[in-house]
C-alpha cells in the first residue's frame, strides 16, 4: 500500500469517480485533471481534504493543488483510475547520464539503511575490539549477542536492500521484502545444497565457471550460491520483479489484482534470479578474479594497484565476493593470501576521506553523518561511508579509490601477506604476524595504512570544496525599541541568528506573492517566498546548491542550496500545459550548479503570445524549517541581487 494511497483513493471519490477521469498529468505542485463533467466534483471537500492545499479550474484543467509531494500522491492515483505513468523521451533524456542515475539508484537504495548500518559497523568492530584485548573470549554469550547485533543486518543485506529497491523501482515494498527473504532462505544456498550429498553433475567444467549442481528446478540445474550478505543479485531480481508486477496488472482483473499479481510476479522473478542473475552476478566475480592472478603473474605491484584501486567500486557491485574463494584456497594451501590483501589499504582510505570531510564541512548533518562512519572504516566496515557520503559526493570515492590503488600498488610491489583468516580493519593486524614471529610484514601493513591514509587525508583536505553558505551573524534582531520586553524576549532577541540570502534568478520587477494570479501560490501555502515580472527569458542559479528537480516540461525547478534551503522557481503560471515548447533546459537534474549560473532559456515573448502569465514566484518550500522568510526587496532586480532572506 502506497503512503498516499488513502488520500488517492478519496482525491478520486471527490473528482467524480474514475469514470469522470479523462487524463491524468501532474506539475511540480498539483494533479491536473481533465474531468468529462466538472460540475459533478466536490471542490468543498477537496479543499478541507488533509493533504490538499486547495482546487483550482484552469485551460479546461480540474487541479488538485498537493505540494512538493505531489509525484507520490500522483503514483498512487494511477493505479486507482487504472492508468501507466507515461515517461516521456524528453524526461529520459534529462535524468542524467549513466553514471548519475546509478548514483542516484544505488544511494538511494541504501539511504534508508545508512544508520543503521553505520550502527552495526561499529558494533561489531567493538566486539573484536573486546576480545582481542582479552576482555571476553568468542565463545562467551556476551559475545555472540553483540556479534548477532554487529553482523545480523549484513547477513541478511538482502532482506533490507529488497525493502528498500522495491520502492526505488516502484515494486510494492512487501513484496520486495520477500524477494530478499527468499534469497536468504537456508535451503537454497550453496552450503545447504551442497551438503544435502554428492553433485548431480557439474556445468561448465574445467572452466573458471565450473560449478557443481545439487538440485534443479523442473529439470532446469540449480547453481549453488549463497547470497547472504549480497547486494547487486537481490537488486537485479527486484528490477525484474518491478516489470513482471507491472506487466501482469494490466491482465489481472480489479477484483483479483490483491493476491494474484504478487503470487504470479514471484512465480516468475524468483525462478529467473535464482537460475540466471544471481549465477550471472558471480560469474561476473569469477572474471575479475581470474584477471587479477593474470595481470599478478606479470607485476604483483601492478595487480595490487588494481585491487587497490577498484576494491570499492567492486563492493558497489557486489563483485567482491568472487575473491573470497580465492582468498580462502590462497591460506588454505600456502598458508598465506597475498593477491587479494591490497584491498586492505581501501579500507583505510575510505576512513581518511570521511574524516578529512568531518573537518571541512560545514553542513551539520555531514558531520553527524562522518564520524561514526569514520570509526565503523577503521573497523573495516566501510558501505556505509561508501553509499552514504562518498558514492552521493563522487569526488571524494575517486580520491578514495586512488588512494587506494597507491597503498595497493605498495602492498603488492612488498608482498604483503594475511597468514591467518579472521577479523576486520584495525583487528586483522595479528594475522599479519608472520608465523615465524618476526614483524617485517606487520611493518609492511602499518606503514601501507598510514601511507594510504595520509594520502586520502592530504588529497581530500584540498581538493573537497565545499561553498561556504552566505550568510551573516548577527546577534540582535531588529525591533520597536520603545517596546517593554520580557527577559525570555530579550533573551530570544540577543541570540545569534543565521541569515541565508537567496538571489533572484532573473531580470525584472519584485511582486509579492499575494499579487499572483494564482491562488496556490498567492495565499503562501505551497511556502513563503516573492515573485518575479521578468524581462528577459534567463533563469540563473540563486545559490549554489544541487537541482533536484528538473520538471519534463522544464518549467519548474527545485533546487537544495548548499545551506538546506529547498526552493522552486516556477517560469510562469500554468505554462506546464506548453508541455516544453519555448523553454530549453542548460542544465539536468541532479547537477551541482554555482550561484550565477545559467539553469534555463525561455522564449518570453512566445509564452505571453500563447496567453501565458510569465510571472515567476521563487518559493522556499520548506518554510517551516526557517524562522522567517523576508523579501529583501522591493523595484526590479538583476540576477544575483538578494531577493529573498531566510531566517534559521
């Protein structure tokens, strides 16, 4: 069930039913509605509707004004009118290049678990910590019970990253939570099947992917694999899961819809992820490992320079785990591992990168965010800094793998060594102990890790930029001074206050909001802010910040400053219904963009042609969050002069 899916259900009671729908399209604030009678919605309790702003009637439109939530209310509309989101190839194109949308993909799959895990980290690097220092043995209660805290969700990743992929892709999020669990289920990984006797027979043998197959599936063979703690399998069989569910609620009627699309999406997705893209993702592993002993054979400097510099990106993908088998067979049979140790230094070149952030940012939810993910690296829990903080920052994950190669590349040209399976970051040094005693490979670790560090540290300190927000200190607050105040007043006055100013983005005359043609806007509830009567068709970046949003029709933009502050700039009234024509975008969603910048072209003289308002309200959108928001001034104003100042 969708978060708005009650709210979506009584939005299309109150426009008439289903049946009164024609189309169905939304803008950056309101559902817009083409009803066959509009005389037949309750506009009265729409308006007094929680979660409706107001109803307006405008271009033979019925809208539902919702607010900057307005996509999740109008993915839950959908199904109930029984109609597709329609994406056009003007919106494909501007939701960024391959890159950004597996950034935006992967970070926010994982945003929703970053806490915790970061939580977990460190709890199970304490554990270690504990009893390497003789404080508890691992036999102990105390010490499984904080080792199930520390490792539970990393051993059943795929449960949680099911949850949260299903609602990234749209999937209803049970049933993604049910993907993961079935994949985690114990009788279908590789130790349980493979301890049920011996192989039916094995595929692909004498190959790099030669695998033993205990089971089938209706004659179909069954690959081993064990995907606890994975991460790429359970996301692919979501994807996939996604489209089967989409495709089969288009056949199944209303009155079965409930039980009958998820049962048949899992009788689909689960056979197709566990017979081909979870054998996939491994082979993909199997490849990589391969490639490293051959490139080791040649220089075992250059090979740890590769492990080094590619060791994250392959946790992204999951990919990593293709080495544990040779990390095992390596100890195992030489008593030792040295083609993938190099990866020891990513580690602790995650960890200095996430410091050197805690100390030049100044965004308080970065530093919050750092420094348990700081300790949880040093511990040799390194996702959450990954996907929470460098993925999301790309800069900073660069220096991180670079760095990374470096101390790899000196791992591998001293052939540094592990003698011993066991422990994580900081706790792995004892089985670096050579067998004999002596420490010449233990002084390899140490001086690879304060290399490394030292590296990730100095390279993030001046190459990380991050804008220092605009803003002015002042420690009174302007008021009648003939008034009578009380102490808890004076008090609240002489406070130090942050006042964050918000260019205009365009040329042309200040109007106040309550001066719109546009009752949304006017009566300040989609937020407080000031209006342009522009002059010129320019829009300009009125801080730096990222643009979060970038409506298809590119007549809205939503922008977070670098201070927090989310604002919409809004081309004109009611022009969503151009549908792009007379607007050209400079920029895409998701690009960082400098105060002063150019964002968007508009053809104003062809808007107005069309009977089009081109007045601009500028809206800060969360408006609660800020003591107050003041217009700055009054008159006409270029791009670049302070419009708006907001109040924290």
């Amino acid at each position: 069930m969708g978060k708005y899916e009650n709210l979506a259900q009584e939005i299309v009671r109150h426009v008439g039913g289903k049946d009164n729908v024609i189309s169905l399209t939304h803008c950056i604030t309101r559902l817009r509605f083409k009803l066959k009678d509009e005389s037949i919605a309750h506009d009265d309790v729409l308006k007094n509707m929680d979660g409706v702003v107001t109803v307006m009637k405008s271009g033979g439109q019925y809208q539902v004004v919702i607010g900057n939530h307005v996509p999740d209310v109008y993915a839950d509309v959908l199904p109930i009118l029984g109609l597709e989101e329609r994406k056009s190839e003007q919106e494909e194109a501007l939701s960024g290049n391959l890159f950004n949308r597996f950034i935006d993909i992967i970070s926010g799959i994982f945003q929703p678990i970053l806490g915790i895990m970061a939580a977990c980290g460190m709890v199970k690097g304490l554990n270690a910590l504990f009893v390497a220092i003789g404080l508890y043995n691992d036999t102990c209660g105390g010490y499984l019970i904080l080792n199930a805290i520390g490792d539970g969700l990393f051993h059943f990743l795929p449960l949680f990253l099911g949850y949260t992929a299903a609602k990234k892709f749209n999937l209803k999020p049970m049933i993604g939570l049910v993907v993961g669990a079935i994949m985690c289920y114990p009788s279908i990984q590789s130790g349980t099947l493979s301890a049920g006797g011996e192989a039916l027979y094995t595929l692909f043998n004498g190959t790099m992917f030669e695998s033993a197959v205990y089971t089938d599936f209706f004659g179909i063979p069954l690959i081993a694999m064990d995907y606890t703690g994975t991460v790429i399998p359970v996301i692919f069989v979501v994807y996939f899961a996604s489209k089967c569910e989409k495709f089969f609620k288009k056949f199944i009627p209303d009155l079965v819809k409930f039980f009958f699309v998820p049962m048949l999406t899992l009788l689909v997705a689960i056979p197709v992820g566990l017979l081909i893209i979870g054998p996939v993702a491994s082979f993909a592993s199997t490849i990589i490992a391969e490639a490293v002993m051959t490139v080791r054979n040649f220089s075992p400097m250059l090979a740890g320079a590769i492990v080094g510099l590619t060791w994250q990106i392959l946790v992204i993908f999951g990919l990593h785990w293709g080495f544990i088998p040779v990390y095992i067979n390596n100890i195992m049979t030489n008593g030792y591992d040295n083609v993938m140790m190099p990866f020891f230094a990513c580690t602790f070149a995650t960890s200095a990168v996430v410091l050197a952030i805690f100390f030049k940012t100044k965004n308080k939810q970065m530093k919050e965010m750092a420094l348990p993910n700081f300790i949880s690296g040093i511990f040799g829990v390194t996702e959450p800094a990954i996907y929470g903080i460098l993925l999301p920052l790309k800069k900073p994950f660069i220096i991180s793998c670079i760095a990374g190669g470096i101390g790899g590349g000196f791992y591998g040209a001293f052939n540094f060594r592990k003698f011993m399976m066991g422990g994580m970051g900081i706790f792995e040094f004892p089985a670096m102990i050579e067998p004999d005693g002596s420490m010449g490979n233990l002084i390899v670790a140490v001086t690879g890790v304060v290399l490394t560090m030292m590296i990730a540290f100095i390279a993030t300190m001046i190459l990380y930029k991050e804008k220092d927000s605009e803003n002015i200190e002042d420690h009174t607050i302007s008021s009648d001074d003939n008034k009578t105040e009380s102490s808890s007043t004076t008090e609240s006055r002489n406070r130090a206050v942050k006042r964050i100013q918000i260019a205009s983005p365009m040329k042309g005359k200040v109007l106040k909001l309550e001066q719109l043609h546009d009752d949304a806007f006017a009566s300040g509830a989609l937020g407080q802010g000031a209006a342009v009567q522009p002059e010129t068709g320019e829009v300009y970046a009125p801080a730096d910040g990222v643009i979060s949003t970038l409506f298809p029709t590119l007549h809205a933009i939503g922008m977070e400053t670098d201070d927090g502050v989310e604002l919409l700039i809004h081309i004109g009234l009611d022009t969503v219904q151009l549908d792009g024509r007379g607007f050209e975008a400079v920029i895409s969603q998701g690009e960082r963009v400098k105060k002063g910048q150019l964002l968007v072209k508009f053809d104003k003289t062809a808007i107005e042609a069309e009977g089009f308002l081109t007045e601009t309200p500028i809206i800060v959108v969360n408006t609660d969050d800020y003591l107050e928001v003041v217009e700055s001034m009054d008159g006409n104003v270029n791009p670049g002069d302070s419009l708006l100042t907001v109040v924290q």
